[in-house]
C-alpha cells in the first residue's frame, strides 16, 4: 500500500512547492524587477504621503473634487456584527450591488443619485455617475462623466470652465493599444492634477 501512496504524496509535496512558492516568489519577484510602480500597488503620493492607488477608486465627496462611479462595497457594522454598512471602495469587500434591473431599491437609489446631481432631459446624467461597477472599486469613469462635473468642480475652486475641461483631456485614456477598452479617466489621478494648479 505505501508503494501506491509514495508516489501521490511525492507528487502533492512536488506541486505544493513548485505552485505555491516557487512560482508565486519567481513572478512576484519578476513584477518587481519589471514593473516597481504597478508591483507596489501603483500608488500615488503627495508632499511625502500615501494619498491612493490609481487601481482603487475613492470616495471624494467634495465639491471640488471629480466624483467616481457609486461603490456597492460594505463593511461590518460597528453596532451590530450581525449587520452590514455601506463602507464606498472598500477593498476587503470587493462586490456589486447584485440588485437587478427589477430591483425597487436599486431604482430608488438610481432616481435619488440622478436628482442629487441635477439631471434633468436637457442634461442627462451619463450612467456611470448612477450605477456601481462590478467590483465596487472601479477607479475611472468615462470622459462624459468627467465633462459632466467641470461645472461644478470649476465653481467649488474658482477656476475657468475652460482649464478644467483642459485638464480633464489631459487625463483621459484612450484605449488600451489603440483596440481595448474604452476612452477612461482616472478619478485619482485628476483629483491631483487639479489639485497642483495653483
């Protein structure tokens, strides 16, 4: 019987250690070696500090900031362990809404935001300032969402409609290799680029 378990129990200590240690070390190392800044999480820094990755959206609220798409994501409820609360681009809770387009709440919630932002027929909300991405993270929004918030960041900071518009073509994306994806802007990475216009 050990002549038929020593050669699984080989293969299981072989593959254990070949696909959970050497490989995983092996292409860390690589990424790191190849490519520092994304390996390390893509951060960004301002005045010495840690302010964001540009791979995790963030919940910027101000009027003087671009906005990202709402997060679904949720954290444990202080009061109540058994509950949860919305916690918006949290990591550890990384998860869509899972509401349907038959959801009461989902619509609710959808009216309200479109409501909160002024959206009217002459001015329609683009849908991506209204519904969550699958991940709940989601770190860009389309270049129609950001053209839809110039007004508002422009008065908040006292800046011409113009410079700001400026500065969100700057930060546009095209797609990835000229086919992939779609044209995208990084809410982190404009937030700081307004930020440094003195």
């Amino acid at each position: 019987m050990l002549r038929h378990l020593r050669p699984a129990l080989v293969m299981l200590l072989l593959m254990t250690a070949l696909t959970g240690l050497i490989y995983p070390l092996a292409m860390t190392g690589i990424a790191g070696v190849v490519f520092p800044r994304e390996a390390g999480g893509s951060l960004r820094e301002r005045d010495g500090k840690v302010v964001g990755s540009v791979l995790i959206g963030q919940n910027f609220t101000s009027d003087k900031y671009f906005q990202g798409r709402p997060s679904a994501t949720t954290d444990t409820d202080p009061n109540d362990s058994t509950k949860t609360v919305p916690a918006p681009y949290n990591a550890a809770s990384s998860v869509g809404s899972n509401l349907g387009p038959t959801s009461k709440a989902l619509v609710e919630r959808v009216k309200g935001d479109v409501e909160k932002l002024g959206g009217s027929k002459d001015k329609p909300v683009p849908a991506d300032m209204v519904t969550t991405s699958g991940s709940g993270l989601d770190p860009h929004i389309t270049p129609a969402a950001a053209a839809f918030q110039v007004t508002r960041v422009a008065k908040a900071r006292g800046l011409p409609e113009d410079r700001v518009r400026a500065l969100v073509a700057a930060a546009t994306e095209e797609r990835t290799f000229g086919l992939l994806g779609e044209p995208r802007v990084n809410v982190l990475l404009l937030n700081l680029s307004l930020d440094a216009v003195k």
